[in-house]
C-alpha cells in the first residue's frame, strides 16, 4: 500500500510539474508577444516622428522680406532636420553673415527661434515666431531693440544649372569714362580719374542699370591698406573684397561668398596692388579664380548674403559693388552673359 502511494504521489507531482511548466511557457510567450508589440509601437512612433520632421513643410530654405520701419529687407532663412527630430537652421539678416540656429522648435502649428546679436545694436536676441499660410510662411520678428515686425517668406527656387550652356559676346559694363550704365544708391561718391573707376570714401553702392542671369565676370580692382568692399553677383550673393592678406581663409575674407562659402586658400596680394577676380555663375553655383588661383570651383550658394538688394533669387540681378564700406577702385569690369536662344 505504501508503495502504490509512493507511485501516486510521483504521478502527481509529474503532472503538476508538466502542468507548471506549461503555465511557464505559455507566460513565456505572452511575455515575449508583449514586448514584440511594445517593440513594433516603439518603432513606428519613433519612425512616425522621424518621417513627420523629414516631410515637416517648414524644412527648406526660404526667401524671405521683413517689414521694418517702413522697408522691405530682405532676408533668408534655411530649417534643416538634425538627427531624429530636432529642426535647426540658418539665417541672414538683411546685413551680417548667415548665423546657424541652434533649433527651431515647433508647437500648435507654428514655430519659433532665436537669433544672437550680430552687428544689431540694442541688447537682445531677435526672436522669430512663424506659421505655414498657404505656400508662404508668414510670422513676427522682435528686433533687438524690443520693436516687433512682420515678414514673410516663400520658398526658394531651385535654379538650374545648364550644363551646355554658351556664353555671349563679352560687355565692357564700365567705359573708363563716367559712370554710363550705373546707378548710385543714394548720395554718390563715386568718380572717374585716369580711366579708373574710385569710391574715395565710404559712401553709396553702385548698381550696374543691365540685369543678368548666367554670366561670366571678369573684374580687376585696388584697394587701400585695412579697406573693404564687395561686389554683388545678381546683386544678392557677394563675392568679398578685403585688405586680409597672410591671413587664413575664410567665408567672410577675400574672395569668399560672404557667410557661405570659404576659399580654398587666401590669395590676397598686398594692398596697393592690383587684383583680379574671374567668376562663373551658372544657376547657382559659382567658380572664383582671384589672381589666378581656383580658390572656389563649382560650389553652391545656400542664398542671399547680407546687403542684398532683394530676397528674389529666381530672377536676373545686375551687379552691385560696395561702396559703403572702405575706398576701392575699378580699372576693368567686363561681363560675358548666357547666350539666349
């Protein structure tokens, strides 16, 4: 009896482990479904926040027009995604340099950032609030003053780059005799001495009265010892022209595209001494050989610099040279545009 008892119990306990061992795997299971859901929700919403900012419609770049003090200045403004979800960008103002946006944070179908002093006076940080209308951002500006602006702003064109292109008959835009075929933008400086073109003191820019797309540009220029000036490509992008001789490269020295692209070496030569620029602007990419040297070879310019006559990157611009910086002269500006069919 005692032994069939023993046998029994075994039996049982057999049975209640197999029966445990069950409940164990099939909690196993649950346990393991679970998490494989848990995982797959994770993903997709991780997933859907990555794809919400790549398709946000603020990503872009953006020309823009503030309204301030009864002017239109124009301005730029690129929002970029940085990692996973974070917007950033950049910015021009209607004078300086682009400035990076550390990010451009997004809530109730509007967004905002700020944007340290520059050259602004005052002593605040610009603050920046926007919302998508339509195609076109349209927002406010608190100014480092305290003031607040509006502006707007529409995307900017994609511009095609024209690999065939074929260039026309070269145009002698200054004739070594008087300022025919510019304008002065405000009170004018500017004088011709010996068949050379001089703005003595800081004072107006010069704006060529033709328009241009796709051209080649031929200028050769001086400059006094610490002087700065520029000239503009379609009057929104400018190429600088520096005293900045031994000194390392830079977007904002001698033959950069202000705030956006540096060159490859500084070329500069010593002040007194004539230089030359040679530049290609093809949609908008851009090559700059300065005193003979590739300094920028077919690189692309994000947007306006700072200074730029307007916001309006999908039409012809003329040139502008700056003038209301330091002293400069001109002994050659020669144009070669696109040829039209």
């Amino acid at each position: 009896m005692l032994i069939l008892d023993y046998i029994l119990a075994i039996r049982i306990s057999y049975c209640l482990g197999i029966f445990t061992f069950q409940i164990n795997f099939i909690k196993m299971k649950i346990y393991s479904s679970i998490l494989l859901v848990s995982l797959m929700i994770l993903s997709v919403l991780v997933s859907s926040s990555v794809y919400s900012q790549e398709k946000s419609p603020y990503v872009g770049k953006w020309d823009m027009v503030i309204s301030q003090e009864g002017k239109e200045l124009p301005s730029w403004l690129e929002i970029t995604l940085s990692g996973r979800s974070t917007l950033v960008g950049r910015f021009v103002y209607a004078f300086g340099s682009a400035r990076p946006i550390a990010e451009v944070k997004v809530k109730n179908g509007k967004f905002n950032f700020s944007i340290p002093r520059q050259w602004e006076s005052g002593e605040r940080n610009m603050e920046f609030e926007g919302r998508l209308e339509g195609a076109i951002l349209k927002g406010s500006m608190v100014y480092t003053d305290g003031k607040k602006y509006s502006w707007e702003a529409t995307r900017a064109p994609v511009l095609e780059y024209n690999q065939d292109i074929v260039w026309g008959a070269p145009i002698a835009l200054f004739n070594g005799e008087n300022l025919n075929g510019w304008s002065a933008i405000g009170d004018n400086q500017w004088i011709v001495e010996d068949e050379i073109l001089k703005s003595p003191k800081s004072g107006s820019n010069l704006v060529s009265n033709q328009e241009f797309t796709n051209f080649k540009l031929h200028v050769e220029f001086k400059y006094p010892a610490g002087s700065n000036s520029g000239i503009y490509l379609r009057g929104r992008h400018e190429v600088q022209i520096e005293d900045n001789i031994g000194l390392d490269p830079s977007s904002t020295l001698f033959g950069g595209i202000y705030g956006f692209l540096t060159p490859n070496e500084m070329v500069a030569k010593a002040a007194g001494e004539w230089q030359a620029y040679d530049i290609t602007l093809n949609g908008n990419r851009v090559t700059i050989v300065a005193n003979g040297k590739a300094i920028i070879s077919d690189q692309t310019i994000p947007g306006i610099t700072g200074g730029a006559l307007n916001s309006k990157e999908g039409e012809p611009g003329p040139l502008l040279i700056q003038g209301d910086h330091g002293p400069i002269e001109f002994r050659s500006i020669v144009i070669t545009p696109e040829l039209k069919n």
